[in-house]
C-alpha cells in the first residue's frame, strides 16, 4: 500500500516542479534596437510605485522636446510622452505624422476610444477625452474640440470633417466658432 502513495506524492513533486520550473522560463522581452528611440514594446516597462518606466538604456538616443519629454510608440498601446528619467508621464497621445502629436502652446491633443481631449506637459488632462475631434490652430492659441465631427482616414493621413467646433479658455468654457476651411472642404489640417 505504501507504493501507490510514494508515487502520487511522486507525481506531485515532479508536476510541481516543472510547473515552478515552467513560471522561470517566461519569454525574455524583446527590444528591436532597429525601433530605437522611436518604438518600444510594452513588456519592457517596469512598474514602480510612483509609475511605469522605460530603461533609461532605451533613451540613449531620444530627443527631448523643452518640456523635458520624448515621445515612444508602446507596442501595444500607442503614443506616449516620457521624462529623462524614464518615467512615463503621457499615454494615449494622438498620432501625428511618423511621431506622436507635437504640444502647442503647452499642450498635446490625447486619443483614447475615438474621443480627444488635451493634457499638459506634466500628464494632467486639462480638458477631458470626450470630444470628437481636436485639433491646433495657427491663428488662435486656444485648443480647439469638435462634436459630432468625423474622423475620415486616407491612406496614413487623417482628416477631421464637418462638425460643430469650440475653443475651450483656460477655465475649460467651450467658445463656439465657424467650422475651419480645412474641416469643409477635405483638406488634411496642418497641424496633422
């Protein structure tokens, strides 16, 4: 009768093993050095307490705007924002051409689930992710939100079109406007 129990236990210790043994030998993360300083995997952000961070090793080569911030594609999740340090301070950036959305006047347009909205150099969302569209202007500095505009995708570019459009003031009022030229007639916006 001893047998059968010394086996299972056996069993046991065997299956425990390779289970523990299986947990060590997780996947390395891979870093395409070819995608530096531009592109970097989301396996290899590091958790801390104040936040996420990508190895500084990974920035060697990065330019930083005069906020103190460079931009990096997650792959998965897209644009962002992060310090000298590492630190990630901006997710949900909207794309601009080959790089994240360049700040205008101190902030940046934020994409999330096809809503825009803006944050500040520090990571704070100055206006909220719920209108349809966003965009920068050359003439006015105030940001500029629409609703019930549409977003059209041609090729790699993205026009804004039609829709109701506002500026929003520093107390975050919306100040209706006319429909900018670029977004009736087709015209990609500059600032995209």
């Amino acid at each position: 009768m001893t047998t059968p129990r010394i086996c299972w236990m056996v069993l046991c210790a065997a299956a425990l093993s390779s289970w523990v043994l299986g947990e060590q030998k997780k996947e390395p993360c891979k870093v395409d050095k070819e995608n530096l300083p531009h592109q970097i995997p989301a396996c290899a952000l590091e958790p801390r307490q104040d936040g996420e961070y990508v190895p500084v090793k990974y920035l060697k080569k990065s330019k930083f705007n005069q906020y103190g911030l460079t931009d990096l594609y997650l792959d998965p999740g897209g644009w962002m924002y992060v310090n000298r340090k590492g630190r990630v301070v901006i997710l949900n950036v909207a794309p601009g051409e080959n790089s994240a959305i360049e700040f205008n006047h101190g902030l940046v347009i934020l994409e999330r689930d096809e809503k825009f909205g803006y944050a500040d150099a520090n990571g704070r969302i100055v206006i909220p992710i719920r209108y349809d569209g966003a965009a920068y202007s050359d003439e006015d500095p105030l940001p500029m939100v629409c609703t019930g505009c549409r977003i059209e995708h041609e090729d790699e570019h993205r026009l804004i079109q039609g829709g109701q459009w506002f500026t929003v003031d520093q107390s975050g009022d919306l100040h209706s406007i006319p429909t900018p030229s670029w977004a009736t007639g087709g015209m990609e916006h500059p600032s995209r």
